[in-house]
C-alpha cells in the first residue's frame, strides 16, 4: 500500500415532485462557523440530514407510478425519508395501523413491506426493496463520516475530532491523510463541500443530503459523495456516524 500523508498549515424541508425538489442558498455565516472550528483544530458540525439520528437501519423503497427510490431510518418518534432531491424529517403521527409520519402535506405511511407517500402533487405507492445497518463508531472509530464508491474502489473518512479526512484509492493500494478546510457548508441544504488549502495535490469532496445506493449493491446510504482528486472524479455514497 503506499502512504501519502501531507500537512499543511436539520433536516432539510423543500418542495416534491411527485416527488421532491427545491435548494436553498449557501448561508456564509455556516461555513465561517465551519472554518473557525478548523482553526481551532476541532472538527466541523456536519448537518442533522447526513445522519440516521437513533435509527439502526436504513431502508430503500422503490415507488411508482414516478419509479422513485427512496430511503427511510425510523427513530422512535419520527422518520428520516430522502429522495433523490433531498431530505425530510417527518414526526409520528396518530393511525389506526401501520406507521404514519407527517409533516406537513408530506406524509409516509408504512404497512410492513408497503408505503404510501403523499404530497401536494400526488401519491406515490412503493415497496420495501432493500435495507442497510447503519455504520457505528464501533465499526469505523473516530470517523463521523465515511463515503465509498466502486469501479474503481475507494473511501474517504473524515476524523470526528479534527478536520482531517483520509481517503483510500484505487481498492486500497493508495492511502492519503490530508486536513481540510470547509469552502461551503449548508445546514438547510444538507450540503458540504470540502476542500484542501495550499497543499497539492488538489481535492475537492462534496456532500449532499438525498437518497444514494451503491452501484454494486444498492444498498441505501442517506448522502451522495463525490471526490476530486488529482485530476480524477468519483461519485459514491455516504453517512454520518453519530457518536
């Protein structure tokens, strides 16, 4: 393997398309708080949306008539559900059967291997298709967010003490180890884009809130990653580990 370490100096709410849609500015107040952190040495809070809160799993669902995939992890008193447009946290509400979570005009409703969702522009009718542990501190220690991707196969874990992220490329044979700076970080968004400083090579790593499934495996992740790096681009998915 070859080691490169160089050093140098909530839940988001938007519209649905059948099903969901909509973006929100990059507040510069969030990524100065987000640099400030870095100067200190600490690492940045990310936003509440990358995360599956309590929940010990994630779930996929495959819905029509708009062939949406969705991803959903249950709390005890409210429901994280993201589209491929971003993400929802909707709370419990009162049913005769099943589990129902609303907010708003936006509602989930959960009878065993079947949903229904429903929006201002329409129902969707889905069906559980997959599901995915959610990664603990036990498996990855000391990481508050890791993101992979395939073809070829890579990582990147960001430290949940510092800002430092370590990547590993190419199936493992490269490790690099580099600390970051915060160039934007959205909370409303659920959006993070980091990047390095005067120190080369150059990466860039986005973060974005929304339903992603490995391209292997389509197992469900809560995020979607993309990596740039030395002159390549990689596109994965990602989740926040909670302590």
């Amino acid at each position: 393997m070859k080691v490169l370490k160089v050093w140098g100096g909530a839940v988001v709410a938007a519209g649905m398309m059948v099903i969901i849609g909509g973006c929100a500015a990059t507040p510069s107040s969030e990524t100065s708080a987000a640099n400030q952190a870095a100067q200190d040495n600490r690492a940045p809070f990310f936003p509440s949306s990358l995360f599956p809160g309590s929940a010990q799993r994630f779930d996929a669902w495959h819905c029509e008539p708009a062939r949406q995939h969705l991803v959903t992890a249950t709390n005890a008193n409210d429901l994280r559900l993201w589209s491929l447009h971003g993400a929802w946290r909707l709370p419990q509400a009162v049913v005769a059967s099943g589990a129902r979570y609303q907010d708003g005009e936006i509602s989930f409703w959960n009878r065993g291997e079947k949903a229904l969702v429903e929006t201002p522009r329409g129902q969707l009718q889905c069906t559980l298709a997959e599901h995915r542990d959610a990664l603990t501190r036990s498996e990855r220690p000391g990481v508050m967010f890791f993101g992979r991707g395939n073809e070829p196969g890579w990582s990147v874990a960001l430290a949940n003490e510092t800002p430092t992220l370590t990547m590993e490329l190419n199936y493992g044979e490269e490790s690099v180890q580099q600390p970051y700076m915060v160039s934007v970080m959205d909370n409303e968004a659920g959006r993070v884009v980091l990047e390095n400083a005067d120190v080369t090579p150059f990466f860039r790593v986005r973060i974005e809130a929304g339903a992603c499934f490995d391209s292997m495996s389509g197992k469900p992740f809560p995020a979607r990653v993309t990596l740039t790096y030395n002159g390549e681009q990689y596109s994965g998915c990602g989740q926040g580990i909670a302590p």
